[in-house]
C-alpha cells in the first residue's frame, strides 16, 4: 500500500461531489433545498470519502433556468438563505477537510441583472455595449442563423433599443461581450469576491460561450449524418448547424489566462471549465495546457449514450494523446443528463453495475465530477408533463423530456411523505422508485451501493497510481475495459467487465500483463475476477485490480 505524495496538488485525481441545492435537503419548509440544508449534510457527505463539493448555483436569480441565470452575482438568493449560511458553510467544510467549488456562470446573465436592464434602456448609455448587440437585416429578421441551444433563433428582439440581442440559451440569458475590457474585468471582478470569502475553485459554466464572431458570420450547416450533439438531441435545430462562431472563439484563450492569473493570487484555489464545442476533446486540450489556462476541463464525452469499453477507451485515449501537460477531469452523470444508472445501467437491477461504475470512473487518469445520488445508484426519476419545470423539457416535449428527472430530491428516508427532504410541498415530486435506496435505508446494509462507494473511496485514497499515475489502455475482450495505471514506478492493471455475463480475459491478447507476475489487490469491496491459467475470470460487472510486479 502507498501513500499519495503531499505535494500533490488537491485537485489532481480529487473526487468532487455535486451538490443541486435545491435537491439535497429543505430546512425551512418551502419545499426548496437551500444552505442550511447542504450545511446539516456535510457530515454525510464527508463520510463518502470526497475530496470537494461542487455547489450549483446558489446566486439571486429569478429561476427562469433555475439558478443558471444570476441576477446578482454576490448575493445569495433568499430562497438558499443567507450570505451569512454560505460563510457558515465554508467554515464546516473546511473544518471536515472538504475544499469548495463554486459555479461561476460567466458568458451570460440574468435579464434582470442591472447590468442589462442599464444596456437594454439606450445605445449611449454607460453599459450600452456590456451584452451582445445588433442591428435587424433591412428586412427586420435577425442578424444571422445563429441558433440557441435551448430552441429558436438565438437573437431577441428588444424595442427599447430597436436592436436585437444575442441569448445562446434562454430568451431571458443576454450574452455579455466579452470583447469589451470592462466588462472582463467586471466578471473578473465578481469571481475575487468569491475567492475572497475563501472558496477553494470554480466550476466555469459554458466557459466556450463568452465570445462571439464579432463579423457575426452565420455558422455553416452541418450534413445529417453529422448531427450527434452533446448536451443536445439530434431533434433539436441546434444539431444543424456547425457553432463556429457563437461559442469557442479564439480570444477566450486571452480571457482564460487572465482568469488564471487571478486565481492564482489566491494560493491552492483552482478552476474546472466546463466545455461544449464542436470537438470537445480537442478543446479540453487547448484550454488546460500551460501553466496560464485552466487547472481542468471536463465534457460531456461520457454523458452520453454509448456504453462501451471500445467507446470509453477512445474517448480518454484521443484526449490523451492530445492533453500533454494538461489535466482532464470525467463526469458519467451532472444535473444536466439523465442518470447514468438508467442513461448506462438501462434500470439493471444488479446493484454491482452502479458500484463498478464509479470505480471505473474513479480509476482513470484524472479527476472525478460525481453527481448527488450516484452513491445511492438512483435512477431518472419518471416525471409527468404537467409536473416539469425544465424550460429545456417543456419546449422539447415529447421526445426530449427535459432534465428534471435527475434533479429531483434526494431520498433520506423510505417516508412517503418527503422522504426526509423537505416538510413541504417538494419543488419536484420525490420519486417513489427511489424510496428503496434511502440513505437510511442504505446505512445499515454493509453491502449496499452507498456503503460500497464509501468504502471503494477510501480504498482509492490509499493508491497513489490510481491518483496520479499515467494510464495505458491494453487490448481486451469486447465487454472488457483493461488499463494500466503508473506512477513512482508502480504499476497497477485494472479492468472491469461491462456486461451482465461471466467473461474469461486471456492476457495473451495484448502481451502486457504475466499472470505470474500479477499480485492481487484486495480490499476495494467489489466483486472481482480470478486469476485463471494465463489470464482472468470475470463475472458480470466485476473489476479487477492487480500489482504489477
């Protein structure tokens, strides 16, 4: 057994748990999860071995896009509590040795910011070229073919101004013009106050939407066959267009260094760009490498559909061989997809799919961005029509059906009223299917996804080539996913078995494991393959994990 070096920064290989306020735990009845909930929780969340907590937004906000859209980005919305619960926060966390990160939703803000309702009244005002906007076609139609993501035309028509401005989501989300310096150093500004009140890093929502073509050139279609998306359904107009020049422009490598070097004024604070572009993976790259850009970047490349060991491994290796000193952090669930139980799991039943999911995430190269109620192995929650509250979902109805039902309350208890969330009317309906996997129900059960995630955490804690070692994918079975991870010359071989059948590995596939000189690992708490003659025996959703001698 080894120890991770103490030089080490925290947030490589850290485990960050995300926490959907609204979600986790209602204190005062309204039927909103707000601060004081998170703060009750953080013992809880500590006893699951996380490193950090990722809190969505908490900011004044009028909720059009639940948070998403801030109105006030140093203030607490009242529905979340206080200034002073967000202080209290910090102080607990930090005592229970748990960093906290924090969204920052730059590229955007409310429509009832000030900032915007300053822009929006005149063209010579003093904000009047803080958001994104043009003049109509002679014919009064829209400037471009820009697109937003959440459906329509990505440009609003505002009669005060007679000029239309830029919204890459919601109507109610103006774009800021990044190309306008007081307005970086505004946003810039907003992000101190934050680190000021010692937060420990950002989580950087939309990071690839901050600049937009300033020509306004339209984006070029994209053929049928090229329409796969993420973060949105081939259905959606978006999927049309090749986004070129509303999101990844070049000048955001300018706004992320200068970011950067306010970040690092403030010793072990960090930053985790969230990025959607047209090559995801490639930009993740670019944005991460150099000590000027960002620590991390994660994607929605394991967000998606396909679940399969040929899949995952091209994934990481196409960033791997393009990242070079940058650092990846991977997410398979966030508030924004369906839940990867159902999304990858198709509902299974066998409680060792979820648990073989999170060490696999958790065993590669990189950091890990995991989602409230991926300890509990939660499935999407079923949600009618009439009880969305997802824009996203009530405008792609019925074929997309929003992204509430991974947003729903968190069980504490099997209690059909609430289910220890909320003494209230909950914001969305507790899921009956979830009932079954309580965290009270799951705390007595040695053998339960909650206690197996607790324990699989720790466990990798005390392996430094599962922290920081660089990984090798080798070949394997179909349904195999093998790796080696390294690290101060100890290397360890991994794999994990994706299917719901027993499959036998032979290590004369790929040449680079003996199994003679293999030395089992135990102690992890997952069911795990055998050592056969000349390779191994996994049962359905097992892993492995060997020294490699």
């Amino acid at each position: 057994m080894t120890q991770v070096s103490t030089q080490l920064s925290w947030w490589r290989g850290a485990v960050i748990y995300q926490i959907y306020p609204r979600s986790l735990l209602d204190t005062n009845g309204d039927g909103v999860g707000d601060l004081q909930g998170i703060i009750q929780k953080l013992d809880y969340i500590a006893s699951l071995n996380v490193d950090a907590i990722w809190i969505s937004p908490f900011f004044k906000s009028p909720m059009k896009d639940f948070g998403y859209d801030i109105s006030d980005y140093r203030d607490v919305d009242p529905m979340f509590g206080t200034m002073n619960d967000f202080d209290k926060l910090i102080v607990k966390a930090h005592a229970l040795g748990i960093k906290v990160v924090i969204d920052q939703v730059l590229s955007h803000t409310s429509d009832q910011h000030q900032w915007f309702i300053d822009s929006r009244e005149s063209k010579t005002n003093a904000k009047s070229d803080w958001y994104v906007w043009a003049e109509p076609k002679e014919d009064g139609t829209a400037p471009n073919n820009w697109l937003a993501i959440f459906g329509g035309c990505a440009w609003e028509w505002e009669p005060r101004r007679q000029q239309y401005y830029l919204h890459n989501f919601l109507t109610s989300q103006p774009d800021l013009n990044f190309h306008h310096p007081e307005v970086r150093q505004a946003v810039l500004d907003n992000v101190e106050f934050w680190l000021k009140k010692g937060v420990d890093g950002f989580r950087l929502d939309a990071i690839t939407f901050c600049y937009h073509d300033e020509l306004l050139r339209d984006n070029p279609p994209k053929p049928k066959d090229k329409r796969q998306g993420r973060g949105f359904s081939e259905d959606n107009p978006y999927a049309y267009q090749y986004h070129y020049f509303n999101n990844t422009r070049p000048q955001t490598l300018g706004f992320i260094e200068e970011l950067r070097a306010l970040v690092d004024r403030y010793p072990g604070a960090m930053t985790l760009g969230e990025v959607s572009s047209e090559d995801s993976l490639s930009t993740m790259a670019q944005y991460t490498q150099g000590e000027g850009r960002l620590h991390m970047a994660y994607s929605f490349e394991l967000l998606t559909e396909d679940f399969s060991a040929a899949y995952i491994r091209q994934t990481v290796e196409e960033l791997e061989a393009s990242i070079g000193d940058g650092w990846p952090c991977w997410a398979i669930g966030n508030h924004d997809v369906q839940r990867v139980a159902t999304r990858w799991g198709r509902n299974c039943s066998d409680p060792n799919m979820v648990k073989m999911l999170t060490a696999m995430l958790c065993s590669l190269r990189g950091s890990v961005c995991t989602y409230q109620g991926e300890e509990l192995g939660l499935t999407e929650a079923s949600i009618d029509f009439e009880q969305l509250q997802d824009p996203f979902g009530i405008a792609f109805w019925p074929k997309f059906k929003g992204r509430d039902g991974c947003r729903t309350p968190l069980p504490w208890t099997n209690s059909d009223k609430g289910a220890g969330f909320s003494d209230g009317a909950p914001w969305l309906p507790v899921a009956k299917e979830h009932l079954s996997a309580s965290v009270a129900g799951q705390e007595s059960n040695q053998d339960s996804v909650l206690n197996a995630y607790r324990q699989f955490l720790q466990w990798r804690r005390e392996h430094t080539p599962l922290i920081q070692g660089e990984i090798k994918f080798i070949d394997a079975p179909e349904s195999i996913l093998a790796f080696i991870r390294e690290a101060e010359g100890i290397r360890y071989f991994i794999c994990f078995n994706l299917s719901d059948k027993c499959t036998e590995y032979r290590f004369s596939l790929s040449g680079e494991v003996d199994a003679k000189k293999l030395d089992v690992l135990s102690g992890h708490g997952l069911v795990t393959g055998r050592l056969i003659d000349g390779g191994l025996a996994l049962p359905a959703y097992s892993s492995f994990y060997g020294v490699l001698t």
